[in-house]
C-alpha cells in the first residue's frame, strides 16, 4: 500500500477511515491540506473492471470518481464529496428534488448502449439469485424447507420476467439507492448525481434500477417521491407506461426476495446481525409490489411459503 501511495504522489496524506458497506471493500479519505482522494482497497473484487466502468460513465456525461491511480485489487479515485442522498432528503421537498436527479441519471445512462463485457441479467439469472430467500432466509427463521415451493417460485418468476422485463439492454447499476447516490450541486443536468457503487454491474432490463431507487432497503421512500420518479422516468424516455411499471413490480419482487436472502445471509456467515433490522421494511416493500395484479399467481405461492418478519423472526435470524 505505502509503494502504491507513493508512486500516486500521495503517501504523505493523513488517512481517515470510511463507512464500508456489505462488501469486503475498504474505503479511506486521503487529505493534504485542500486536496483529497478516495483510496478504495479491494483485493476480492476487480478493480480494474469498476476503473473501466467509471471511465465509460464519464464518457458518456455523468458523475462517476476519475481514476487518479491504479493497482492490482486499489484504485486512487476522485472525491466526490460527503453529499449522499439520503443524508440529504431532510424533508418531503428535498426528497423529491434528489430523487428526481438520480432518476435523471437513469434516464441519461439508458441513452446508451452497456459495456459489452458486461455480464447478462437475463430471466434465468434474475428468478435464480431470488432463490436466495429460500436458502437464507426460510431456514434461518426456523421455517421448514420446502424444495418443492423454491422450484415453483423461481420458475414462476422465471415467466414474469421473461413476459414483462425481458430486455437486457441497459447497464444495470445494480445496488442503486440513495446512499449510493452524491448529490453534486455544482454539477449541470443528470452529473448532480454522482455514481459510486457500480463495480457488479449488469447488462439488464431499464425498470431494476429505477425499483432499487425508489423501494429502497434503508430507508423509506415516500409515496410521492416514487411516483414522481416513475412518472418522470416515463415521461422522459417515452416507454409504454402499463409495461413499464408491470415491469417495476416484477423487478421489485425480484430484488426484494433476494435482499432477504442476502440480509439473513450476512447475519449468519458474516457476523452482521444489524441487516436482520432492515428486514421488516424489505418485507413491506414486497408486499407493495406482490400487490400488483400481474403478480397474483407468485402471491399465492410465497404467501405459505414465506414467514412473516415476527419479533420473534427477526430474533432467530439474528441468533
């Protein structure tokens, strides 16, 4: 680290430690007097791929960190700042306004062709990381596994997506919701909104992103706010509004099975019971979304088969 340091030109900057997140990743801000960087400290994950996937968002005019400096499993990147969304929707207002920038930052992206290197969320990928929930999340809550109700979700969300997300043809940010969004004021259009977690990015379908944003796992999003992000989506790129939110609530189901999975995952393999806190909130956003018509037939099949988020719940899956 300290030769790597060196030859960015920053080994005499004082460190200060930064938040992580579920990830093995590592986050340190560089100062030296007004200047600052981010060192970003990776040996599990590939940043090379994160350092080609920010050069492509800068290409094409929105806010990803430059690259200052490059090695195996560390990059040196730009500081965007403290500014994140969800530190900054202090009242319905402000939520509003931030929100509409992030999603002005979808609109921007889907303008373009992904990355060709860029993995597929296809049909097949998405129902199959939802069978997550089923692997973590039942068991770990005491419930009895049952094969045979994994096998017919997974294949009945399989269908949904298939009929209603189909397309794979946007670069899915993936992990997209306010605390991974920088609200950079001095900024023009969709680059007020700086891009940070975007390394396990996919080629997907344009509703996941947007369902991420607005059914977030951390924090409760506004009825409004959502629905002024879905009408603008909309009305900027033109899409065909009964599919599209279809296709939000298949997304939405998707997403929200496997974060229950992930979250009851963490708090078993990685010592991290505190995800066990967001659940309830996981499980109020697949009510949400189970609650769209399209989605009856999966409804009847996850109703018996999923425990409800109980104290009592909650309390074994952190134990």
């Amino acid at each position: 680290m300290k030769d790597f340091l060196l030859k960015a030109g920053w080994a005499d900057a004082e460190a200060h430690p930064l938040a992580g997140d579920a990830s093995s990743r590592r986050y340190t801000r560089l100062t030296r007097g007004l200047e600052s960087a981010i060192l970003m400290d990776d040996p599990e994950g590939d940043v090379s791929l994160f350092a080609r996937l920010a050069r492509h968002l800068l290409s094409i005019g929105l806010s990803a960190p430059r690259v200052l400096a490059e090695a195996p499993g560390k990059l040196l990147l730009e500081d965007l700042g403290d500014g994140l969304v969800a530190r900054l929707c202090t009242d319905a207002e402000a939520e509003k306004r931030l929100y509409l920038v992030a999603t002005d930052a979808l609109v921007a992206l889907h303008r373009h062709a992904p990355p060709e290197e860029l993995p597929v969320a296809d049909a097949a990928h998405l129902s199959q990381i939802a069978g997550l929930v089923f692997d973590a999340y039942v068991p770990g809550s005491g419930a009895p596994q049952t094969p045979e109700a994994r096998a017919s979700v997974i294949a009945t969300l399989h269908d949904l997506i298939a009929e209603h997300a189909p397309e794979t043809d946007v670069m899915m940010l993936r992990d997209y919701h306010a605390e991974n969004v920088l609200w950079l004021p001095d900024r023009d259009g969709a680059a007020r909104a700086g891009l940070l977690d975007f390394q396990d990015a996919l080629k997907g379908p344009r509703a996941y992103d947007l369902i991420s944003l607005i059914r977030d796992a951390r924090r409760d999003v506004s009825g409004e706010a959502a629905e002024a992000c879905i009408s603008h989506y909309i009305g900027q790129t033109g899409t065909h509004e009964t599919r599209f939110r279809t296709a939000l609530a298949v997304l939405g189901v998707q997403r929200s099975l496997r974060i229950l999975g992930i979250f009851a995952s963490l708090a078993k393999s990685r010592g991290k019971p505190q995800y066990i806190d967001l659940i309830p909130r996981v499980w109020d956003n697949l009510q949400t979304d189970l609650a769209h018509p399209a989605l009856a037939g999966l409804r009847a099949l996850l109703d018996p088969a999923l425990p409800a988020p109980t104290p009592e719940t909650l309390e074994r899956l952190k134990s």
